[in-house]
C-alpha cells in the first residue's frame, strides 16, 4: 500500500490509498452495470409503501439513472409510481423520511414540467413553514423527528426542499433547508473526527476499541446529502463556502478510513467490530466522492483512486441476476446482517454513485467543452433557453453541478439548451461529443410547429405551455370564416404536444381533458396580431400567403409567415414574421420585416383582442408590455394574453376593439415583439396575479439577458 500526504485547509493528512487494479470503468460499462441492477430492482419491487424513505432512496437511484439511459423505463417506472402515490408524500407531516420521495417528484417536474407532481409537496412544505417546529434535537424527547434531529435526516429532507427550490424559484424552501441544515451540524457534527453522530444518544457511546461510534451509512448519507444539496445551492449563495468546506472535510476523513477491498465498514472507527462487508455506505461514499470530483471541490488524484475501488468493490456484490447484496438492513448504528441482504436504498445508492462514475469515467476518455451562463438580474428565471455556437460534430450537454444530460436541440450553427437560475446565479454546462457516449435519451418533444392542409390551410404551433395558430389562404374561400391575420389561442392543460391530435378528432372546441379553443379571433388582432397605425386608425394584413418551417422542436419550433402586400393609409406595406416558441415558455418571440414602396419609418405593433364584457387590461409603456385577463367564460375559465415590446419606446392604444402596443419599425429591419398566453386552469395561473407576474418577469429577462460565455 502507497501512501500520498495532502494538505486541507492548510493542515496535513495521510491518505491511505491502495492501487486501483481492475482496468478503468469505461461510460458504457457503468451503464451496463447500473441497468443489470435497475432491472432487478424493477422485478423485485420491494415491500415498503412507495413513500417510505428505503424506497425513496431506490427512487433517487432511478432517476439518476433515468437521466443516462435511453431506455424510458426507468422514468416511466418513476412517473407511474408518483401517479399511484397521487404525489403526495409520506404520512407524518414533518418526519424528514416521508418528505424523501419528494426529491424524485421535483426531479420529474424539472423534466416534465406537469404542476400536479408538486402541488401535495409545496402544500405540505407551505404548511410546515407556516408552524415550523422549534425546540430540543436530543432524540430521546417527544416529537423529536418532527426535526432533523438525526444524521439520516440530512439525505432525506434537504434536498427534496433543494429541488423544490430549483423547480419554483421559490426562495423560502431554500432557506428552509440551509438554515435546518446547520442546526444539525451543529448539534451532531464532531468538528474534531469530522463526522457526524447519528443522534445524541450516541454522544458518549463507545465501540469495543474505546473510540467513538460513527456508523458508516448515516455519514453515508450526510455526504450524499451535502452532494445533493450543493447541486441546487445557488453559486452565490452566503453559506455555500460553509457547505464546501464541510464537504471537503468529511471526504478527508472518509477515504482514510476506506478499507483494502475498496469498501468501509459499517463502523468507520472500529471496522473489526462489524467485519461484513457493506454496500449501502460505500455506495453512498462513493457517489459523494465521485461528485467531489467531478465537481473539482476534491483533488482528482488523492480520491479518484478510492473512488475506483470501491465502485470495483460494489461491482463484486451484485449476482448474476442483478441482485446487490451486503446490504446491512435498515437500522441506526452498526450492526451484523447477512451476507445476501439487500435493500431499495442500497441499490439507490449504487446507481447514484454509477451516475459519477460514468461522468467520471466520460471526461477522463475525452475532453469536454464548457459553457458558462450567468444571471445577471435579481429575479428567477425557469427554463431559460441559452444558445450557443454549436460545435461542428453533435455533442450532448451535461449540466456541471447535477451531471444530468440535458435535452438539446442544433438550429443551424447554434446549439439551444435550457437551465434555471436563481437570481445572480452562474452555472456551467459541459458539452461532450456525443460519439464518445452510450446512446443518450430520446428528448421530450416539447415545441412543434406545421402547416395545417387539412383545416384550411391552419399554421399552427405549440409549446408545452400553450398553443396558437394563424390562418392561411384557403379559408378565404370558406363564406361563413370571417377573419383576418390575427392569432388564434389554444390553451392547454398537460404538458405534452396536443395539435395534431386535436385536429385529427376535429373535437377541440370541447375540453376532454387536455385544453381547449374557445378563443374568438374573427376580425380583430386575437392574442398577438400585428397592426400598422398610420392617419388615426389601425391597416391590418390579411391572412398568411405563404409558410415555411425551419425547425421543428424538440426545443423549439420555428417558422415563417409571409403576409403579401396591403394598403396602410395609401403606402403599401408586406411583411415576413419570423415566429419561434421554446420549450416552457408560454411566450411565441415573433420578428417582423417589413417592405415597403417608399422609405421612412412605421408605426406598427401587435395587438389584443378586448372583449365586450369585461376582463382587466394591463399597461405598462415603460415596461414595454401590456396584459389582458378575459373575462370568465364558463365552464372554460378565464383566457390571459400579453404582448411585450422589448427594447424601444412604446405606446398603448386602444382602437377598434384592441389594445394595441405600438413601436417604431423601418423597412428591412427586425421589429421584435414577444405575444404569450396562459389560462387559469392550467395549473400555472391560478389568478390574474400569477399571470402578471410572469408578464413581469419574462418582460425582465428580456431586458436583462443571460450573459454566457463559451463554449471554450
């Protein structure tokens, strides 16, 4: 055995570190190995209620997973369990272990975007904040897990409110759990061993060596709990350093205690006390140390070698049928267990740790590019689309902080992918040629864009938040249609792609569970229709003469519109509107070129379609947006739309029936505006507040863009 000395926090430390003898784990050897022992566990469900904390760990697992695989059994799996759980969490309000399925449920809202998935979580979560619990963390008193009193806690419950966090922007769930976090530290945390007690009874416990009883899975799981926990800490955070540096500590002291064969045992002090051999606190061990490294927090050649042995070692503990086993069963200290015993949780952490392995082993094989995204304003911001060139041969984009590939999308020379960010947030993205990796996920299909011959020659569109449409030359040979080139909506309540479904069943002026279209456009501007003012009164074009698509989704969907030349007050006028919507956004960014028979400036913008009955219309000029909330229309609720003018001064009209935004155009040259709607029964926008205050905020990003470098 080799010994390497290195230095933290200024103080010196031996390392115990044996040679790594198996050949290094390639990207498609983990996955391989991380699918074999998914697959036992998806034929081998265990008996634990689906909310219990030994399942959730299982299900953190499958996620992981999930986000490397291009099997959709993993996700699907995880999905149909939410579904039977009505994603809600376990019983007992506060108990940090039924708050753990939690983690995968935010994890799939991230990916599917579906408002039921949280809706029981931030419910509970709200209610917990609204009568928090104080008081004693000495386990022994009454109502003690009603905190997090005991070091498991620290997996279980912190980085469910994290994800929580990272899926709402909501920052009172983030301080929730940074602020619980360190008055656990403080009570259980040994700052001298550098580990943490599982409980206070265990303070002036002793093993049979006279030292202090540490049991491996509960470190176990503070450090994958701290791993879990960064991952969504935003960079500026003020305690972020506080948690690194606990990090760093706690990985210092567990690789010296890891064991020849590449395992720890269940007592990291006196490991000859409990001598089996034990998968769940090596896997757990091995997943932080693996995300340390890749994180660059720990020194690629003091740890990578412990890192490989003990994913060597838990490679040993899995049969031949998949099953891993040296489980030690659910407990709170060391203990003696069988050899072939397994749990949900020990195969959670297998494929947690397989997830940073094959990063690991990913970038060690070829080298990567980084993008570097930051937010420069004080607001949140959700699936912000960031856009780079794109490299000349295909790559896949992994996020750097929570290693997950991440959908992408390449439109000609630039490459489109999507991340939230917390206010003055930065986060870095890897980029990773695609030909060194495991065949990668099949991306959801969240933006689409067609051309409509079957209905009269409808362009349509649609995100996964929304859905529009204009209309085109062959209904003007229809009598009975009296429209114009204003913009139809469709409003929707899942989140998935509903167009050609709708229009193949010809039904969707009835809602059958996904949306509906009970938007009246007719004559006027609908939700986004652009006007030319000119002489005191609005010259709108008719309806689409030509179309072209230029891409098709997964991400985004973008087309042309051509509208052929009409008469705006005795000067002709044509436009070209270049038209896109991206994934998550509720908000169709439209770019207008005009021609024009003679020179000079245009006052042109789009507009609103103000109903007879009612609805509260919005301004803000200086904002450069207006906002309208329809009046209800039963049973189908109320309607929102809003038009956003970015970058120029703006004036609000009304005129004809519409709300118009008006800015200055000139021939030849992008005039930009943004149209978006959104519908109270959604899921998103429960009241007109809600809606205006994504008005608001996206008007915000729009002033303020993302600054990204890279890639490089």
């Amino acid at each position: 055995m080799r010994h390497l000395r290195f230095a933290l926090l200024g103080l010196p430390a031996i390392v115990a570190i044996a040679p790594a003898t198996a050949a290094a784990p390639t990207p498609a050897r983990v996955l391989a190995s991380m699918e074999r022992v998914a697959d036992w566990q998806l034929a081998n469900p265990p008996f634990h209620e689906s909310t219990h904390w030994a399942q959730a760990v299982g299900e953190a697992g499958m996620m992981a997973l999930a986000n490397l695989s291009p099997n959709r059994r993993y996700r699907d799996a995880m999905v149909e369990m939410g579904e039977k759980n009505g994603w809600k969490l376990g019983p007992r309000t506060y108990h940090a272990d039924d708050q753990a399925v939690g983690q995968t449920y935010a994890e799939l809202y991230l990916q599917l975007r579906q408002p039921e998935m949280l809706a029981p979580m931030r419910a509970q979560f709200d209610a917990i904040l609204a009568n928090p619990r104080e008081g004693t963390l000495l386990f022994t008193e009454p109502g003690n897990q009603d905190r997090w009193s005991w070091c498991d806690a620290l997996f279980m419950g912190p980085p469910a409110w994290m994800r929580l966090y990272a899926a709402t922007g909501d920052g009172r769930y983030l301080e929730h759990a940074v602020t619980q976090w360190w008055k656990t530290s403080d009570y259980l945390y040994d700052k001298a061993e550098h580990l943490y007690y599982r409980d206070s009874n265990y303070f002036d416990q002793r093993e049979k060596n006279g030292a202090k009883v540490f049991w491996a899975r509960g470190n176990g799981w503070v450090m994958a709990g701290l791993a879990r926990t960064l991952q969504y800490l935003p960079s500026n955070h003020p305690s972020r350093a506080r948690f690194e540096q606990q990090f760093r500590e706690m990985a210092a002291k567990v690789v010296s205690l890891q064991q020849q064969d590449g395992l720890w045992r269940a007592s990291l002090l006196d490991p000859a006390s409990y001598p089996m051999q034990e998968t769940s606190g090596t896997g757990l061990f091995a997943y932080a140390l693996a995300w340390g490294i890749n994180q660059g927090l720990l020194a690629r050649a003091a740890y990578e070698p412990a890192v490989r042995r003990a994913w060597d070692a838990l490679n040993a503990k899995v049969q031949a049928d998949g099953k891993l086993t040296h489980v030690q069963p659910i407990g709170r200290a060391p203990d003696a267990f069988p050899a072939d015993a397994g749990e949900a949780y020990g195969i959670g952490a297998f494929l947690m740790a397989g997830s940073e392995i094959y990063r690991m082993a990913l970038l060690q094989q070829t080298p990567a590019q980084t993008v570097n995204a930051a937010n420069p304003g004080d607001f949140y911001r959700a699936d912000e689309s960031i856009e780079v060139k794109a490299p000349a041969k295909p790559v896949a984009v992994i996020d750097a902080a929570t290693s997950r590939i991440l959908p992408s999308q390449r439109i000609g020379d630039t490459l489109l992918f999507q991340s939230n960010f917390a206010p003055g947030d930065k986060r870095r993205f890897l980029l990773v040629p695609a030909s060194a990796m495991p065949p990668l996920p099949a991306p959801d299909v969240k933006a689409h864009a067609r051309f409509v011959p079957e209905r009269l020659d409808d362009f349509a569109w649609e995100s996964d938040r929304i859905a529009h449409r204009a209309y085109g030359p062959a209904i003007l040979k229809e009598p009975k249609e009296h429209v114009s080139s204003g913009i139809d909506v469709w409003v929707k309540s899942v989140r998935r792609p509903v167009q050609d479904k709708w229009y193949r069943q010809g039904a969707y002026h009835l809602d059958h569970g996904e949306g509906v279209d009970n938007y009246h456009v007719g004559t006027a501007r609908g939700c986004g229709g652009l006007s030319v003012v000119d002489g005191g009164r609005a010259w709108d074009s008719n309806v689409y003469a030509s179309h072209k698509v230029i891409a098709d989704g997964p991400l985004r969907a973008v087309f042309e519109l051509r509208y052929d030349g009409w008469n705006a007050n005795g000067r002709r006028i044509g436009e070209t509107k270049r038209i896109s919507i991206d994934a998550g956004s509720n908000f169709s960014r439209v770019e207008s070129v005009f021609d024009s028979d003679r020179p000079g400036p245009i006052e042109a913008g789009p507009g609103i379609s103000l109903r007879k009955n009612g609805g509260h219309l919005l301004k803000d000029d200086a904002a450069g947006w207006i906002s309208y909330w329809e009046p209800e229309a039963p049973p189908h609720g109320h309607t929102a739309c809003a038009l956003i003018v970015p970058g120029q001064p703006v004036r609000s009209l009304e005129l004809d029936g519409n709300a118009l935004l008006l800015g200055r155009a000139l021939p030849a040259k992008p005039f930009v505006y943004y149209l978006g709607a959104g519908w109270d029964k959604s899921g998103d926008f429960p009241t007109e507040q809600s809606w205006e205050a994504l008005v608001r905020n996206v008007a915000a990003r729009l002033s303020r863009p993302l600054e990204v470098s890279g890639p490089h």
